[in-house]
C-alpha cells in the first residue's frame, strides 16, 4: 500500500512539473466579456449560447488571448459599468467614448464596431409625432404624459441624452428594459408607443422578428444622420491597462487583413452597406494608415 502511495505522489509530481506552466498562465487569469441581448451586435439564445457581431469579434480576440481563460456572460448595461467602476475582469465590447465613463475606463484606441445616429422606433399607423418632412419630434413625444417610451437602462442615447435624461429624471412613466427585442415586442402590443435604437438593431431585430409591415423606423429632428463608433473598454487599473495594450495590438492586425471588416460587413444591412463602406475606410483604414 505504502508503494502505491509513493508512485501516486510520485506521478502527481511528475505532471504538476510538466503541466504547471499551463496551470500558472491561467490561474487567476479569468477575463469575462458581458453582453446582454441588442440584436445584431449580440443576440442571447435561449439555450444561453451568445452570437452576433459581439461574440463574433471576442472570439477572435479571445482566440489570441491564449495564456487568459474567458467566458463570455449574460449581464445589463447598469451590470457592466458598475463591475467597471469596481475593477473587475471583464471587457466591454461596444461602448460609446463619453467624459464621464473615461473616468473609470481604458478605451481601445481604434473602435471595434459601426453603426449610425439613433432613430425613432414607432408602429407604422401611428404618426402624431411624425412631422411633414417624415421626421420623428422626439421632444414633443417625450413630453407627451401619456405617449408611453420604451429604453434600455445604462446605454447611451448620443445627441439625445439630455432629453432622454430629462424625462427620466422628471419621473415621466416610462417603460425600462435590458432587451431591445422586448421594446420591439411591446411597441407592437402597444404597451409603449416609441423608443430609440441605431439603425442596424432597428433594421435588424424588425426583420428578424417578421415586424417590417407593422413597424416604422423614422429620423430624429435635430439628429442628422452620421456615423457613430462603439470602443472596447476594461477597467482603468494596472489590468485593464495591460489588457487594451494587446487588444489595441490584435484589433490593428485584424484591420490590417481585413479580418475586422469582413466581420463588420456580415452584420450590416444591405441599405446600409455603400455608407458603411464610406465610413470604414475613414474611421480605421485612413486612421491605421496615419499612424
């Protein structure tokens, strides 16, 4: 028995020297890469497996990220910045640069993804706050008591923030959610009456969910259309700093094959693709290329 042990040990010795080096690039190197449910840019199985522009571009990074083990997770946009603030693991795909969120974050220096200036989501019969010019008052409809809005909590609506804000802040009725399938879903069922959204989720989420007959996706007054960039983010520690120094060195080599574009491209609609190909080459062909 006592020989039994001795080889036992003796094995178990033996593979912690062999493998240990494995063991120790991963030990303590969990990284988390949160996503919550915003077709294209990630939609959420029932199963919980993650697809989407999102899960499609981490699992590229991830792939090159060997010596970390990572696991892509379900979390709200509120989850996500307050995991930020207190420093853990975990990357945030997608986020809009602002003054505010700088404080507690480390930006990639080229964005990760594309999209355009946020539209009206309303039903294609209801038309009160659609001017003559086919452009959507966001102002009037959120002053509007009983003209119901839908939002995502924790996301940033660009040009429109302060209104959007505003009408939080006054504890206007509004409908909250961390889904913006959701949002579609009530907007139809006229539990809500509009909500905002970029044009790839509108487009998207509408004809994946069979909507485009009941739905209208209508411009912004005062928000001309232009393009709008999504960054990668970690917390602003010692870890984050040495995290976005190797994304920002994978992402310019995605770039540079053309592996970053063509990832982009499957996600865009096709009205949309003479536009992306305009606003790609300017925000990371013509960027890489001063640098």
């Amino acid at each position: 028995m006592l020989i039994l042990m001795k080889r036992f040990l003796s094995i178990l010795i033996l593979q912690l020297l062999v493998l240990g080096p494995a063991f120790e690039a991963k030990a303590g190197n969990e990284v988390y890469w949160p996503f919550f449910n915003i077709p294209p840019l990630c939609k959420i199985h029932a199963g919980g497996q993650f697809s989407g522009l999102g899960p499609e571009m981490a699992g590229v990074l991830q792939s090159r990220l060997k010596a970390y083990e990572h696991h892509m997770i379900a979390a709200s946009p509120l989850k996500m910045f307050q995991s930020a603030r207190e420093g853990r693991k975990w990357v945030l795909s997608g986020l809009l640069k602002t003054k505010s969120r700088e404080k507690n974050l480390y930006y990639s220096k080229l964005p990760c993804r594309i999209t355009w200036t946020v539209l009206a989501i309303t039903r294609k019969d209801d038309d009160r706050y659609v001017d003559r010019q086919g452009v959507f008052r966001v102002k009037a409809a959120l002053d509007d008591p009983v003209y119901d809005f839908g939002y995502i909590r924790g996301i940033d609506y660009s040009d429109l923030n302060s209104l959007v804000f505003e009408h939080l802040s006054n504890q206007t009725p509004a409908y909250s959610s961390n889904d913006f399938e959701k949002l579609m879903q009530l907007l139809v069922l006229k539990r809500i009456d509009f909500f905002l959204a970029g044009p790839l989720i509108a487009y998207y989420i509408s004809q994946d969910l069979n909507l485009e007959d009941q739905i209208a996706i209508v411009p912004c007054l005062g928000v001309p259309p232009q393009p709008v960039y999504g960054y990668y983010a970690v917390p602003k520690n010692e870890w984050g700093r040495t995290m976005i120094a190797k994304i920002d060195a994978i992402m310019e080599q995605m770039i540079k094959a053309g592996t970053h574009k063509e990832i982009l491209e499957r996600w865009v609609p096709a009205q949309f693709q003479d536009i992306f190909e305009r606003d790609y080459k300017i925000a990371f062909e013509e960027t890489l290329a001063e640098d």
